[in-house]
C-alpha cells in the first residue's frame, strides 16, 4: 500500500515584488505554500540574499568579519562593487550607521549624496537602513527617496510614527517600503493597513518582523513569522500576504560568542567558523519560517546558505 501524505490546502498567496530597476531587478514572493513545502505548492521564486554596506567605516566588528572586506571599508562605493562583482551579491543593503544621532550624526543632504552614489555605482537592488530612530530615519529617508527618484530603492525601516511622512515620499518617487513593527502580528498587519490607506501600492511594500540571531530571541521572530504566512496563505488575510525582509547580520555579528578569543571560549570553537556557521544557522532559521529576503554579511556563510536552498529545492 502507498503512504499517502496528508496536505494542507492553501487558498492564499504571497504577493511578488520587483525590487530595483533594469536587467538586475529581482523578484521575490509568489509562495502558495509554506517556506519549502514544495510537496504541497509553489515556490516559483527562491529566497534572496542581500550583502551589507555600512557607509563609515565599522567599528567594533570581528576580525572574521572584517577581512573579506579588507582594503574596501571606508569606500561604501567600493565596498558595494566588491560584493557585486567578487561575491556575486544579487541585491546590497546600506546601512546609514553614519546618521545615527547617538553617533557621527550625519546629515540628511550628505547621506543621500552617498547612497546616491551607490545606487549608481551598482546595477543590482539597493536596500537602504536607517538606524530605527523615528525622528532621524524621517529626515534621511525622505531625502533619500527624493535624490534617488525612479531607482526603486527598498527604504527603511518605516514605523507607524513615521509612515505618512516616508510613505508620501515613497509614492512620489517610486520607492519600496520597508514595513517595520517589533515582533508581533498585530502590529505589523495594523502598520500594513496603515500604508495601504496612505495609498501606498501594494507592490511597494515588504515586511520587516524584526530578526534575531541563534540563541538571542531567534524562536519569537520564527514563531511571528510562521504566524504571519499561517495568516496569508491558509487562513486568506491579504493584510499579511506581503514577502518578508529580515536584517540578521547585524544581530548576529554584535553578541558576545563571535567577539570572544579562542583562548576565553574554547568549548565554542575556532571564533573565525563560529561566527561563520551562528550566521548561516540564523539565516536558515528565518527563511525556514518565511523570510524572502535576508540581509547578511560574511561572504562564506553566505555560500552556506546558498547551497542548503539548492539542496531544499532540488527536485
């Protein structure tokens, strides 16, 4: 007798969504199933993964980290090239550390001159991160998102304190919205519903759950992202049927078990692999419970990822 295996039916379906312009441009969602339930739907368009830019130079980071970078960091234009061109990134994240007020405090005109520069140095998507304070993230956004008209940038993360203001930006210049709410689904289907009474397309808009790293509250941004594909495609909630953005680097990359020596760790291994294998198990993590599009950073974990998708996917 044949095992049959018993199948969820989906009536729901995951928005696509063009990032970027050109021949470069990339598409993600269209899932009719859950995340690599190839068994029961679709996946027509596999997981992306965006390679990070800071635009000032890191501080603080792990030498793992730093060094396939090495020559690079203080150039956000040729650091961006790098990842294109020697590690084949198919979309690179900037990230506006440099408008942090709690730091260098960066002006708006000089940080969307910079991006500006990056968007037009390199073909692929630009996903552009503020630092998440409301009234900071305003002030650049916008200016972003006005300097780099018509490029379809990926701009964020867009709260409900800031969404008129970025969101009018937005419509007017074409840009794609990155909706951030803080682990919770209510939050993030009330920020969508918000945006779409703006009037904000659809096609513009990509959620952002918030991500965590293994063994830093990883199992609350799984659990809200599973809920959330739940929601869109078994139970038909088209305020949650949008792809999912998750900016994991950073959070893997600041705890304490990829900064410690090998001399003050031992038990956890070679700090160089640690680092590696805590960012590649984290990014598999999240695009196990739905994540589209996932923000890393070391170009070997990177490769790892890659090739456990091929293996996920391979028919």
């Amino acid at each position: 007798m044949a095992l049959e295996i018993p199948q969820t039916k989906y009536n729901g379906k995951i928005r696509e969504l063009t990032l970027g312009k050109g021949a470069d441009q990339v598409v993600v969602g269209g899932e009719t199933a859950y995340p690599f339930y190839l068994f029961e739907g679709e996946m027509p368009r596999l997981p992306r993964i965006a390679m990070e830019v800071y635009d000032t130079p890191p501080r603080d980071w792990a030498e793992a980290a730093l060094e396939p970078f090495e020559g690079v960091t203080g150039d956000p234009v040729a650091w961006a090239k790098k990842c294109v061109d020697d590690y084949g990134a198919e979309l690179v994240a900037l990230q506006l550390e440099s408008t942090d007020p709690n730091g260098l405090d960066r002006g708006a005109d000089e940080a969307a001159e910079v991006v500006k520069r990056v968007a037009d140095a390199v073909d692929v998507p630009l996903i552009v991160w503020g630092t998440a304070n409301l009234e900071k993230d305003t002030e650049v956004l916008r200016k972003v998102a006005e300097v780099c008209q018509g490029k379809n940038l990926i701009i964020g993360p867009v709260e409900e304190g800031n969404h008129k203001k970025i969101g009018a930006q937005a419509i007017a210049y074409k840009h794609t919205l990155i909706a951030s709410s803080p682990i919770d689904i209510n939050l993030a289907k009330q920020l969508n519903i918000l945006l779409g009474n703006l009037g904000v397309p659809n096609e513009q808009i990509i959620m952002d759950p918030t991500a965590s790293g293994v063994g830093y509250g990883i199992e609350y941004s799984y659990s809200v992202m599973e809920r959330m594909r739940v929601a869109g495609l078994a139970q038909q909630d088209d305020k949650l049927q949008f792809p999912i953005i998750c900016n994991l680097a950073k959070e893997v990359w600041k705890t304490r078990e990829v900064h410690a020596p090998d001399e003050e760790a031992s038990a956890l291994g070679n700090a160089k692999k640690r680092g590696i294998l805590m960012e590649a198990i984290s990014a598999m993590v999240l695009l196990l419970a739905g994540g589209d599009v996932i923000i890393m950073r070391h170009p070997e974990a990177i490769r790892l990822v890659r090739e456990m998708i091929t293996e996920l996917t391979i028919s």
